[in-house]
C-alpha cells in the first residue's frame, strides 16, 4: 500500500477535500498537514485499502473483515468522509437499510510537506506506522494461509508467490533511480491489463514496494 513518497491500491475510491461530486474515483490524492490528520490512524488505513482493494462495503460488512465492532467502523468511515478519503456510494446493493461507502481516490501520495511542526512530524510518522503495520498484516495472512492457497489456488500460485529482500549500497540518487524504474515497471503492468476481460484463472495480486534506509549505530558507514 505504501512507501514515504507513494502508497497505492487498485481500485475505487475518492474526491478531495471538502466538495466532489460523487463520480468515477479520481487517481490520486496528495497528503498535507490536515489531510494527515484524517488518515494517520491504523483502522482507517485499513479501511480505506479495503475500499480501493475490493469496491463498495457498509461500516457492518468492514467490521466483520478487521474484526472490530460496527460502530467502530462506522466511526471512522465518517471520519475518513470528512477529510475526503471516501464518499457514499450511490449505486444499487442489495440492501439500501445501511450506508453503502466507497473510496475516492485511488492511491494516496505522501511527499515531502514543508513547514511541518513537531506534531506535524508524528502525523507522518504514525502515518507511516500505520502503513507499515497494514503491510505486516498482509503478509502474517498470506503466510498463515499457505496452505490454504495451495489447496483452493493450486501449487502453481503457492510457487509464483515471491517474499524476497535485497541490500544495496546506494547513493541518494541511485536509491531514487531505482524507485523510478521499479514503479516504471509496475505501472506498465497495471496499465497492460487495465480495463480488459478478466481470463479464467485469474486472481488479484499484490505487490507492496519498499525501499528505506538502514543505518543504525550498528551499520558500517
């Protein structure tokens, strides 16, 4: 879902700030102080990816996915409305009893903000904290249900799946030309199958992107 600079997430979500009207998601949405304020939170991370992974949801049917109470749901996903992070979702459902929400942007980006002050800065970095965490949740899932893929997906998607780390020693520049060609790469993918017929045997893939720097006391320098 994310990186300091970029966090996406396929699919639907939406319109900025205070007034869009409900339409097609828009591509992006740029983080700056007030908009930190809104999203810096682990449960709304979590349901805004939820909304742009899988479409349309209600507070009760997100609940049930992160194992939190409705009203706590329902909580944030107004919170989320009021900074402009989800919208209501208009289209038909079965049931019209609950409020149907959806998201309005499709990825979130988060670059550097100028004239940040100190609670500005621990804005951005539970922001990050949250990512982070959404990340390690994704991937404990993927590894406590191995075996399930294996037997509902079959051992050809067990073998493709890819967990895989590498260390570098990188200039500045070097680290942001290789963040540039990775995410070339990605979004020659994505936009290769955008808008096609889904094949038979296809699944929804996820591949979450970090670089970061990891000098400690300990690292040689």
């Amino acid at each position: 879902m994310c990186s300091p600079r970029r966090m996406s997430t396929p699919r639907t979500p939406q319109p900025d700030p205070a007034t869009t009207p409900a339409g097609p998601a828009e591509d992006a949405v740029r983080l700056d102080a007030r908009l930190l304020r809104g999203l810096a939170h682990p449960v709304r991370v979590r349901l805004l990816g939820l909304l742009r992974q899988d479409g349309p949801a209600t507070a009760s049917g997100l609940a049930a996915r992160i194992g939190e109470s409705s009203g706590v749901t329902s909580y944030h996903l107004r919170q989320l409305a009021a900074y402009g992070f989800v919208v209501d979702d208009d289209a038909p459902h079965g049931s019209r009893r609950e409020r149907w929400w959806k998201a309005a942007h499709r990825m979130t980006v988060l670059e550097p903000i100028p004239g940040l002050d100190e609670e500005g800065h621990a804005l951005v970095e539970g922001y990050l904290r949250s990512i982070a965490q959404a990340y390690a949740q994704r991937l404990l899932a993927f590894a406590d249900s191995a075996a399930a893929t294996r037997t509902t997906l079959g051992e050809a998607w067990s073998e493709v799946a890819d967990m895989s780390d590498w260390w570098l020693d990188l200039t500045v520049e070097e680290a942001e030309r290789l963040g540039a060609d990775l995410h070339r790469v990605l979004d020659s993918h994505r936009s290769a199958i955008a808008g096609r017929p889904r094949p038979e045997g296809t699944e929804r893939v996820v591949v979450q992107l970090q670089i970061m720097p990891t000098a400690t006391e300990e690292t040689p320098r």
